[in-house]
C-alpha cells in the first residue's frame, strides 16, 4: 500500500511536519515515537466532512494535502493513509493492514476493513527486539504512543490497552480500555490494498446506518486523555474528564472546534459551513428526542 518508490511533494512533506512541530531526521524509535505522539496531539480524529456533504475519497496523498495544507484531520483512511505516507517518504519500513474495529459481540468478519492500521518495521528496541511498531492514529481515543507489537498489556494513561496475537488466522487482535470509545479491533498481517477499504468507506460515508453519518464529531489524543465533541456536546475522557452542556451558539461552537482541536473551518464556502452547522442542530434535535424517549 506504501510503495517504497512512492514519495511525498517535498512542499507538503514540509507543511505536514510543520503542522506537526517536528523537524525531518532518520528513523529511530524516538523520533516514530514524536511523529505519532504530534500527530495525535495536533491532528484531529474528524467526520465533520461527511455532516457538510464534503465527498472525501481515501486516496492518502489527497489526505496529507488536507493535513499539511488545510488544517484538516480525517477518520481513519485519512489519518492513517496520510501519516504512512509521511513515514514511507521519512524512509520508515511501513506496511498498511486491514482491520475491523468491533463492539462488545467481538470480531466479525463482516466489519474487517472498517479500519486501516499500520505497522512499521525495522527499528528494535531494548522492549522490542523484534523492531516491529503498531502505530494507529485513527482510532480516536485509543493511542498515544506507538506500541511496540508484542502480545500482552500496554498501558497508555488514561487507558490499559491489550494485544494478542491470534496465530492460526494471521491476526492481531486490540483490547480497548473499557473506558474508550470501542471494544477492540483485529488486524491481518497481509498487506493492505487501497481497494481493500473502498466498500466499508462508502457505508460509514454514506450510509444513514453509520454512526459517522448519524453523530459529526471531532477527537483529540493527549497525554492523559482525549477531548471529544459529539454533535454540540463537548467531553473530556481521564484527566479532568466531564461532559459539558451543548454548545448552541453557532460562533461559539465553530470557535470551539478552531481552540480545542484546531479545526479552522473559516476557508469552507460559505454556504458548506452552513450546511455543516445545520446539520449538526438536526442530529442535536434526532439525540435528544432519542433520549427524551428512552427516559
């Protein structure tokens, strides 16, 4: 998926890493470590395109031309796609991989392809020799860090993560903390292709019976937690975490997105924001008949 001949225009490669604040150096598991930690700092996890009828494909370099010149972030084709072609051109050995994120009925070969993982080889540490990294800034809330790829527990404050490796299927398989925002998801070894990804990206584009379609929001990965906005309603997970009431002004809320997670949507057509605020108020409107309902 991440040819070894395919290169990055050195113009964006340089916005990207100054999007990122990092300079370009050889790759080491330092500096994979801050170019992951940046991007998930500084990056954000985003379906707003798809709430103002923004058609995104999944082609990487078209993401890390929204990345490093927009100001955008992406779900995970996008973050992923972006970031391993920035690694490829940093000269890092990176694979791309296909996933499923899963909910608590655990792995089902029906959402394999939902997500896009990546895995980098090549760079052994004194914790993992092996030198292969599992790196997966398109899971939201999940890591910070990479991880090196060993089966067992990972702790990443504010959540204990898990890998386990299932042998007779060739997967990987990640355990969430309960307190994030997915049960866990599994990974194949092989290669990924772009097409590969192509049908799920259609459904949770498109389809009225995807969550990204249902519920436009926004993530960033910290430290010691994440933020998080669902519709209007503003949240924080670990450190200092809290639900706030929903964010009804409509400047008050486009400057929420542009302090919190660096979404400065001012360059949208006039009328893409609009579509994007109305729309964000109707699926305000559908949650809380839905919860009106349920009480």
């Amino acid at each position: 998926m991440f040819e070894a001949t395919a290169r990055m225009n050195p113009d964006i490669q340089r916005a990207y890493l100054a999007r990122l604040g990092v300079e370009a150096a050889p790759p080491s598991v330092p500096a994979l470590r801050l170019l992951v930690r940046r991007h998930a700092e500084r990056v954000p996890y985003e379906t707003l395109w798809i709430t103002a009828g923004e058609a995104w494909n999944i082609d990487p370099y078209e993401a890390a031309a929204r990345i490093a010149l927009h100001g955008r972030g992406g779900y995970c084709y996008h973050m992923n796609g972006a970031l391993g072609l920035l690694l490829g051109s940093l000269g890092y050995a990176v694979r791309g991989h296909v996933g499923g994120v899963h909910g608590p009925d655990g792995p089902q070969a029906c959402v394999m392809g939902n997500h896009l993982v990546l895995t980098v080889e090549g760079l052994p540490s004194e914790t993992n020799p092996g030198g292969v990294w599992y790196v997966d800034n398109g899971l939201g809330d999940a890591l910070h860090d990479p991880l090196p790829l060993v089966a067992g527990r990972h702790d990443q404050p504010p959540f204990v993560l898990g890998l386990e490796q299932v042998a007779e299927r060739s997967e990987w398989h990640l355990t969430h903390d309960p307190g994030g925002g997915f049960t866990g998801m599994t990974w194949t070894t092989a290669q990924a292709r772009l097409a590969d990804f192509e049908a799920q990206h259609q459904f949770l584009s498109t389809s009225p019976l995807s969550p990204f379609v249902q519920v436009p929001m926004a993530e960033r990965r910290d430290a010691t937690g994440a933020d998080v906005i669902r519709g209007l309603v503003l949240s924080r997970i670990g450190d200092g975490a809290r639900t706030d009431a929903p964010v009804t002004s409509r400047a008050e809320w486009f400057d929420l997105l542009a302090d919190l997670f660096d979404l400065r949507l001012c360059a949208l057509p006039a009328e893409t924001r609009e579509q994007l605020w109305t729309n964000v108020l109707a699926a305000h409107r559908r949650w809380q008949e839905a919860q009106s309902s349920h009480s």
